[in-house]
C-alpha cells in the first residue's frame, strides 16, 4: 500500500480531517496515513507550498500526497493530481504544488473522472468528497492517468528569489513563520557573506549561530534552518513577536565591511 501524507489548513478542532481519513480508509482499508500538518495558517497558499516542499524528499517513492489549502472550493479552478521524482500530488490547482512541479520530469492531470470521486460531492468540501478518494484509489493501484486528462498548464507561482540592490546588498524576505516563530527567509547560504549585518524591522544582527541552545535566551540570531534556508530566532522566544515580523517583510544582508553603525 502507499502511504497517503497529509497537509492542510483545517486545523483538528473540527472534524474535517478525521473525515478524509474515513474516506481514504473506506477505500483503502490497510492504507498508512501520515499527517504533515494541518495549521497551516488559513488560506495560506504559499506557506503550504513551502512546507510541502520542505519535506516532501523526506518522503518514500511511491507516497501520495494530499495538500489541501483551498480558498477556491467550489469555483471553476481545477483540482489536480501531479508525478514528480516517483511521489504522487493531489491538490487543487492553485498555485501550491508551485515548488513541487518547478523541474525535472513531471505529469499533471486534471481529476474529472466522477467515477474515483465520493457522492454527492460537496461545494465546499473537495478534501473529502474529491482529493481523498483520488489518492485512496492510487493507493490501491489506479494509474494516474484513469483520474483525467494530462495537462501542461497548472498553475505555478514563481519562487520568492533574492536579489541584489544598487549597493551590492542582497534584500530577501521573510517567506514562512514556524510555530516556535523562526522567521524563514529566501536567504541561502551563498547569499550570506562571512562578514554580515542582517537588518530586519530596524533591527539588526550580526550573529550567525550553529544551533539554537547555545544563543543567549531572548537575543535575536541567524542560523541555517534544516531546510537550507537562513532564518532569523531567538532562543527560547519567538523572533516574530520579538520583531513584529510578517510573512513577507523585507530583510537585508549587508556586507560587515561596508556598515557604519
């Protein structure tokens, strides 16, 4: 059986999730199911698309994921199932498999075989009555081609990139807040040079620690994140309230050499 991996904006107060899983398993009984996360912050498209790429190598071939962050139920956007490195994709096509589907070999097709879907299908719940069935039926078996026809225009948003100011500076921001409040950027490391003052908010740091225990609690550090990208902390505290930071504020890495305090 694949394993079915879940990521959605539903949180767990409400029954949503609990009834994807009935579905999933009225239709593949002996079918793993993993949670990634369900708090992704509300209709939050692209803080989903970060996390999903975040992780989802992590992930044995053959897992089918099931990304669900949909403020679009119900319109005439599509929902789609993608391939990409042996792992299967099922969402709607908004944007979220973005980081998923930008290179190497994929397939991407539109689910339009009611046959796979769950009766009667809702307007406002597609998690349930469309996604969940679609990636319980590949669980079992299905070829992805027998959900619909192959398609070559999802959508795809471009990747937040740093770039490069008429000073030589690199200015990046903020792409994704984890629950512990590390502020992720677009940063890399070859984006950082050994000598730097990052500025944030009017704030600034030229700290650059190697884990989170060994900073002083409360004081504002950089550090590379697991996921490879630089990210503002505070140990045992949370840079976002400590910078009154948001998802999409502007940060910038200045060359130590060139800083006048």
């Amino acid at each position: 059986m694949k394993p079915i991996a879940l990521l959605t904006d539903f949180g767990l107060e409400d029954y949503y999730v609990g009834a994807m899983k009935g579905v999933i398993l009225s239709i593949s009984p002996n079918a793993p199911i993993i949670d990634i996360s369900h708090n992704i912050r509300p209709q939050d498209i692209r803080s989903a698309a970060f996390v999903l790429a975040a992780c989802w190598r992590d992930f044995p071939e053959g897992t089918i994921f099931v990304a669900v962050v949909d403020p679009g139920v119900g319109s005439d956007r599509r929902a789609i199932l993608a391939t990409a490195e042996g792992r299967f994709f099922v969402a709607p096509d908004n944007g979220l498999l973005s980081f998923v589907l930008n290179g190497g070999s994929v397939l991407a097709f539109q689910l339009t075989n009611e046959k796979y879907f769950k009766h009667p299908i809702s307007r406002t719940f597609h998690g349930r009555d469309i996604f969940a069935p679609v990636a319980a039926h590949l669980s079992n078996g299905t070829p992805p081609e027998e959900f619909g026809p192959q398609i070559r225009d999802f959508v795809r948003f471009e990747s937040s990139r740093p770039r490069r100011n008429s000073n030589g500076e690199a200015e990046g921001e903020i792409i994704y807040i984890d629950v512990f409040g590390n502020l992720v950027t677009n940063l890399r490391r070859g984006d950082v040079p050994a000598e730097f003052v990052i500025e944030i908010n009017g704030h600034q740091t030229s700290r650059l620690a190697e884990f989170y225990a060994g900073e002083t609690a409360g004081e504002i550090f950089a550090i590379f994140g697991s996921a490879g990208y630089l990210e503002i902390s505070a140990n045992r505290d949370s840079a976002a309230r400590l910078l009154n930071a948001n998802v999409g504020e502007k940060v910038l890495v200045k060359e130590q050499d060139v800083y006048v305090s």
